[in-house]
C-alpha cells in the first residue's frame, strides 16, 4: 500500500522536490550575502535596530516577497492537489470498485494514503519554510517585525499543511467531484486561516497592556477603518516602540472604568474637531492638515487626555514561539478531527 500510494503522487512528488531544489539553490546563492550584511552593518550601526533595518529595507526585497508568498501558498496548494483529488477522482473514475473490494479494506486504503499522502504535504511545506526561515534569518535578527511574518517561518507552516491536505480530502469525499473539491478546499483553507489570524491568535495567550498618556504631538485623527464600513472618526494615537513585540489593538479609554471615547464624547471635548478631517500626527491614511487645524487637534487631545489615555494591547517578543507551537497544535488538531470525519464519510459510501 505504501508504494502504490508513493507511485500514485509520484509527479505530484517530483514537481515538489524540483521546486524544492530551486528554492533551496537561490537561497543559498542569497543568503550569505544577507548573513554578512548583517554582520557589518550591526558593527558600523553599533546595534542600533533603527540603522539596522534601514540597511535591510531595500535588499533583496521582490525576493522575500516571493519567498514569503511561496510559503504561505504551498500548504493550500497539497490542499488542493494532492488532498482534494486522493478520494474524489477515485469515486470520479469510478475506480473504487476495484480499490475497494481487494483484501485491504477502504478504511486501511485510506488511512495509509492519508499517512503517505499528508505527510508528503507536511514535509515539503516545512521544508520551505525551513530554508525560507533560514534566509531570512538575519533580517528577522535585525527587527524587522516577526510577527509580521508569522505565517512564513517557523513550525506553523506544518499545521497549515496538514489542516490543508486534510481538508480536502473531506472535501473530496463531500462533493465526489476533483474540481468542485479543489475550489472548495481553497475557500475553507483561507477562510480558516484569516479566522485563526483575525479572531483567535491575539488572544491565544491574554495580551499584555500598556496604559500611555495621550501626546498631542503623535495623536491624529481620522477612521482606521475600509468603506463602506468605515467607523467614525476618532482619535488614533501612535503606537509606541515595542521591540520586535506584536501590537494587537489601541485604543482611547477613560481613565476611570476603561470605556473607549465615543464620537459623541470626541465632540463634546473638541467641538469643532470634524471641520478638519485631515488628520495630524499619527493618523493612518493622513494627510497634512493646515496649522491652524494641527494647532487645533493638538488642543483637543489635551482637553481629552485630562480624562482618557492611551491603552495598548500587544504580545512581546518572548511570546513568538510559544505563539507559534498554540497555532501548530490547533492546526494538526483540526486535520485529526478532519482524517477522521474522512474515514468515516469513506466507510459509508456506497
């Protein structure tokens, strides 16, 4: 069962150790060059991050998008061809018949296929992500935001790819049909991920706080938000330096009970704040604003600063890995109930 299984993927298995194999020859003609441009700019910048990453913002910067991107997009592609099609062309072709009533029982065919199969998956997605991780190494050591590419490097890759490949081949036995099942398990598998990075991973472990006075010099004005469903405007502080730390909210809060400054509150204390909605200071999508309104702004977060302050949620930088193995473990889990639901959908098909 496990050479049949092996030779039944064998293109899917040598396109990926040919991709593989490019991956890993261009990040090891790049790499280096990074590694030593680290280790001469921390010297000349006498570690200062700030120098540090403004020697790394323009190096080799289409490459790491590409990377990044490569790794973020091969755990949904097994999804896709290799877990989608594993029981839905079988039952497609109509060759089940004959896979089915041999001396190996479909819940072993299955569960054999599943093994081989998903951990096929798993072992390229991390090793992309390992040589990816690898590359980008020494731009991580410099502080150019982990937590921005949490989803391109460490272990988590390997959930996502087992969750993937899992899924579609629940998929596949759903719908009984490749295409049908491959669109689907891109919809779930993105779906799931932007759930998990939206709603779940800021507070897999309670965020830490921070409470900061209002600075009417980095606090603009504006709506953060994406029409048509832009919230109103309102004050937006800057965030402060937290080294390599992941901000997950801030707001504007009272300094007695902590409610958030409502619009309604905002035009109490600034009257006149809506006549200049370019924003000043720290807005996001600012533009710059007359003195007059600036000179205005800055008086309206004083007044407010009197009964509100700055609150700021975020994960520091020691809390990467343990973020990274609570995500891993949500993701096997998942694709552990997925195989599941999988051998028994198998077993009942008719």
């Amino acid at each position: 069962m496990i050479q049949f299984s092996l030779r039944m993927t064998r293109v899917q298995n040598f396109t990926a150790a040919a991709a593989i194999a490019v991956v890993a020859i261009v990040a090891a003609i790049t790499g280096p060059h990074l590694a030593q441009l680290y280790a001469t700019t921390v010297g000349a910048c006498d570690r200062r991050s700030a120098c540090v990453v403004a020697a790394f913002a323009s190096q080799d910067s289409t490459l790491r998008l590409w990377l990044g991107v490569l790794v973020v997009v091969v755990p949904g592609l097994a999804g896709m061809f290799l877990g989608a099609p594993l029981v839905a062309r079988e039952l497609e072709d109509g060759t089940v018949s004959l896979a089915w009533t041999q001396s190996v029982t479909r819940a072993r065919w299955l569960i054999v296929r599943l093994l081989v199969t998903g951990l096929a998956s798993v072992a390229v997605a991390g090793l992309v992500s390992l040589i990816v991780t690898w590359w980008a190494s020494p731009m991580d050591r410099a502080g150019m935001n982990q937590f921005g590419s949490f989803d391109e490097r460490g272990i988590v890759p390997l959930g996502y790819a087992a969750f993937a490949f899992t899924l579609g081949v629940v998929a596949g036995a759903l719908v009984r049909r490749t295409i049908p099942a491959m669109m689907l398990t891109l919809v779930g598998f993105v779906a799931a991920r932007l759930a998990v990075k939206i709603w779940l991973r800021p507070f897999l472990i309670t965020p830490l706080t921070r409470s900061l006075a209002l600075a009417p010099g980095s606090t603009g004005y504006g709506s953060s938000g994406y029409l048509p469903i832009a919230p109103p405007a309102t004050l937006q502080p800057n965030p402060p330096d937290i080294p390599n730390g992941w901000i997950t909210s801030i707001g504007v809060v009272s300094n007695h009970g902590g409610a958030r400054l409502t619009a309604t509150e905002l035009a109490r204390f600034c009257p006149g704040i809506n006549s200049g909605r370019g924003s000043a200071g720290g807005g996001l999508g600012h533009v710059r604003a007359p003195q007059s309104v600036v000179n205005g702004l800055h008086d309206c977060v004083a007044r407010v600063g009197t009964r509100f302050h700055e609150l700021v949620s975020y994960q520091p930088a020691s809390r990467y890995w343990p973020l990274q193995w609570y995500e891993l473990a949500i993701f096997l889990a998942a694709a552990v109930v997925l195989a599941a639901a999988c051998i028994w959908r198998v077993r009942r098909i008719g």
